[in-house]
C-alpha cells in the first residue's frame, strides 16, 4: 500500500501533478459528452466555477501562480494507447459497449480548452467558454484542482510524523465508516467523489478501501474512469443536471421550458438503447416534474434523488411508482447528496425491502478530514463548477433547494413560474 504521508511529504509536479489524465475524470461526463457530441456539437456554453462556502476564501489560500499550473497542465494532457484501448473496450455491466467508436476518436485527439482566470473579493473567478462538448470535460478536473491545491496549500510544512498521524486518523475514519457499512443489508454502493475529492492519490486509496471492506456486489465501482481502469472495477454514472439547463436555455418559448426536462430523456433513452436509465429530476422541481412527467417515465430504472430531503424524496418517487402502476420494489432509487454514514443508514432504514437502493457516495468519503486540522483549514468546501449560458442565453437551475439556485433573478422567476414551483425550504449545503 501506497505510504500517503510520504508522498505528501515529498511532493513534486513531476510525480503528483493533480490531474494525470484527461481519464481522472468522472463516468458521466464521457456519457454527457457522447450525447452531446451526437446531438448538439454547436451548441456554445459558459461554464463558471461558484464557492457556496463563501466564508473560505480560495483565492487567498490557493497561490495563482500554482492554479495557472496545474490548470495548463491539464490542458497538456492527450489519452494514451493504453487508455483508448480501454475506452474502446468498455462495456456496460457486461452488455456491450457504451462508448461508441466516433465517441472514442473524437476524445483520442481531445484537448482541454482555454479558460479565463480572474479574482474578486477573495474568490477565484474561473471560467470555461466554447463548444459545449469542450467546456464540459473542464467540470471534474477544475474542481479537482482546486480542492487539491487548497488541501495541499494547508499540509505544506507539515513533518513527516505529522502526516503519518493525519492520515492514519483519516484511513480509519473511513475503514470504521465501512464497517458500518457491512451491516446493512443488500447493500449497493459506488464512489463519487471526484469532483472535491481531497487528492487523487486518496481518493485511489479509499477506492481500495471500499473495494476490500465491502466486496461485490456490495461496492458496485467508482465514477473516476482512470481509477476503475487501473483497479479494474466497473465505471458508474448517468447524467447531470446540465442537460436539462442547456435543453431549457436553448428552448424558444415557455410551452418547450416546460417540456425540455422530458426532451432530455427521450434523447437520452435513445441514445443509450435502454440502459442508463436513471431520472434526475429535480433541476427544475422533483415535485412538478413527476406530476407532469408522460407515462413512459415510470418504465425507467429508476430515479436519482439529490438535493431533496432524502426520506422525503424516497417517499415521493414511490408514491409516483404506485401512481403509475409499477411496483416500487422492481425500481430503483440512488441517494447522492451529502452523504455520510449516519443518513446512509437513515435512509436504509426507512426504505429497505420498500424499493431498490443505491448510494453515491461523494464528498465525505474522499474528503472527510474534518475536526483533523486545527481550525477546520482541512475541512471540505462546497464548491462547484456549472453551466452559466448556451449560446448566449443564461441556464437556471432552481433545485429542491433553493440554496442550490442559479440564474438571474427575472429567469428565476419565469423559470418558477413555468414549472409551478411555490415555496420551498432551504436546507443547508455542507458539500
């Protein structure tokens, strides 16, 4: 096993840049951009980077210089030999091939695109613009490069000794989380925390933890394709809530908004011959959405429930199941917001044997060092990077949870009124 604190004691640009591969990134940003690719390859965006943890101030405690970096190394990286073949390679829990072969050759020649750096009262002002399907692939490593550098900016110093006793506390914060989760039953559970992972090499680490403290069927894999590659363990992921923000920004008047969220689904179940089907439906409103979703919705696997209060989510997408006919035992719902160990087993309590359930686990597996640094200077942040604007009209996202709102105020406004979102209660943001 990797000695953690030595090679955070002995860091250096050339064997630990941040991003390694145009790989490190998440499963469903390759599956976004495939659909993209193939349906909207003009379509222009603006992607921005947003820290909700507005108390942290990145832009003081991440040097520009290093930022800058990392962030042109990114942009130097090129797939190998190796990783096209296992691009070309990937099939879908032993179906087939997802990743279509004009997929595969228009990433083998991919590069990141430029970016525009700039501060503003402490925060970094970091933005993306070009053809959508570029700008998309900078979400996970701009993210990725931004919470390494903070964590690193926070280590650097720190002795040996010092380090071995941070990461021995951490690795068994993890490994005792894990054995709580052994006890649960017919558990399916998969690793999503790149986006804020604390580092590359412990997100590898916990990866490994999860794959032998829990095993198949129970550890279903990771979102990061270079970690599935190089521990060979299954890719997971579906799709995000830009679909449906760049489907509706693009939509010419209120009677298309409205339908955009079921657009995105027909190209998808299209595009995926019937597999992946996962519905994410709260960009706009779990509630309306499922109230107003055609039949053929409920024939889906399942559904992803995010920024809602989970039990009340859980509740919600089985009450629309029975409503339509279908039995929720045969579906599937996966939790994904904020997870910890004590609401992963909350929401197993409440819905074992009621449903099927999955949980991607994000933040608080690859970046839960808190309480480990004094002053919470390790503690995760809540920083995100999303679509700002598809040729030239701004996106809006309303969420479950208005904290997770964005888009100017008079599209906000529209936006709810076209989707027939009332009051809704703020929940707080950890992650």
């Amino acid at each position: 096993m990797l000695d953690l604190a030595k090679r955070v004691y002995d860091h250096s640009f050339r064997i630990d840049p941040i991003v390694r591969s145009l790989l490190d990134t998440d499963f469903y940003k390759l599956l976004m951009a495939q659909t993209i690719l193939r349906r909207h390859p003009q379509v222009e965006t603006t992607f921005g980077i947003a820290n909700r943890t507005a108390r942290v101030r990145i832009a003081d405690e991440v040097d520009e210089g290093l930022l800058r970096e990392q962030l042109d190394h990114a942009r130097s990286l090129r797939l190998s030999k190796g990783e096209v073949t296992w691009l070309r390679g990937n099939v879908f829990r032993g179906q087939g091939r997802i990743l279509e072969p004009d997929f595969v050759a228009w990433f083998e020649t991919f590069q990141l695109p430029e970016y525009e750096l700039a501060t503003r009262d402490g925060q970094y002002e970091l933005t993306f613009h070009g053809p959508w399907v570029e700008t998309t692939m900078w979400e996970v490593p701009a993210l990725a490069i931004l919470n390494e550098l903070r964590a690193r900016s926070v280590l650097r110093g720190l002795g040996k000794l010092t380090l071995q006793v941070l990461y021995a506390r951490a690795m068994t914060r993890v490994w005792e989380k894990i054995e709580r989760l052994q006890r649960l039953p017919d558990l399916s559970i998969a690793d999503f925390g790149t986006r804020r992972r604390h580092g590359f090499l412990w997100q590898d680490w916990c990866v490994q933890a999860m794959a032998e403290g829990l095993g198949e069927p129970r550890f279903l894999g990771t979102s990061n394709c270079l970690i599935a590659a190089k521990r060979e363990v299954e890719p997971v992921g579906t799709n995000a809530h830009e679909l449906p923000m760049v489907y509706a920004a693009l939509a010419p008047d209120d009677d298309a908004l409205a339908a955009a969220p079921y657009a995105v689904l027909d190209d998808w179940q299209e595009d995926y011959a019937g597999n992946l089907r996962i519905v994410l439906p709260d960009t706009y409103g779990t509630t309306g959405f499922l109230a107003n979703a055609p039949d053929w919705v409920a024939d889906w696997t399942g559904i992803r429930i995010d920024s809602k209060d989970p039990i009340e989510g859980g509740e919600e997408a089985i009450r629309f199941w029975q409503e339509h006919g279908r039995d929720p035992r045969d579906k599937l719902a996966i939790f994904s917001d904020g997870l910890d160990i004590a609401e992963i087993e909350r929401i197993h309590a409440r819905f074992h044997g009621r449903m099927r359930i999955g949980y991607g686990w994000g933040t608080l597996l690859t970046n839960d060092f808190r309480g480990l640094m004094p002053d919470g200077r390790l503690d995760p942040i809540s920083v995100v990077c999303k679509v700002i604007d598809a040729n030239g009209h701004p996106t809006v996202k309303l969420s479950d949870n208005p904290t997770k709102a964005q888009g100017p105020a008079d599209e906000v406004a529209r936006y709810r009124r076209v989707f027939g979102v009332g009051e809704q209660a703020a929940l707080p943001v950890l992650v």
